[in-house]
C-alpha cells in the first residue's frame, strides 16, 4: 500500500440516516403536540406520526405503478398529512 494514493480509487463511501439520525415519528409527535396541542387537538401524536408515515408506500407505489402521473413528494406527504 505504501506509495498508493488512497483518493483515486474511484469508491463511496455511502450510508443511510434516515430513521438513524433522524428520528422523525419523535419529531412529528413532538411538533403537532406543540403546534396542535395548545389549541384544543388531543391525539395519540406518535400514532399520528405512524399513520402518516403507513400511507406513504401505497401512495407512492400509485406513482409507480402509473395509476396517477407523477407528482412530488412533497404533494405526496401534504396529502398524506390530511388524510392522517
């Protein structure tokens, strides 16, 4: 290895945080507890947060399947998020 310059070896290094670093059913319940709480919404907001989250998969697989034409992710969780 001596003389090899390891920064051309054309590899990645990769890794997936989502769920690992960030942990959004905590986030979500933590959030609409705060926002909704005050104003009268009393739920189980970590079931909320599941809720929302369960509806993603079938909605995106709409997309992929070509039942609905493609639309951003963003649309995708708004709608979510009110039918949660």
């Amino acid at each position: 290895m001596a003389g090899q310059n390891p920064g051309t070896g054309g590899g990645a290094l990769t890794f997936d945080v989502f769920g690992t670093v960030v942990d959004w059913r905590e986030s979500i319940a933590s959030e609409a507890r705060a926002a909704l709480g005050p104003r009268g919404f009393e739920r189980d907001w970590h079931a909320f947060a599941d809720r929302w989250r369960a509806r993603y998969q079938p909605a995106i697989e709409k997309v992929r399947r070509g039942e609905r034409p493609w639309v951003k992710l963003d649309d995708l969780h708004r709608e979510n998020l009110f039918s949660a």
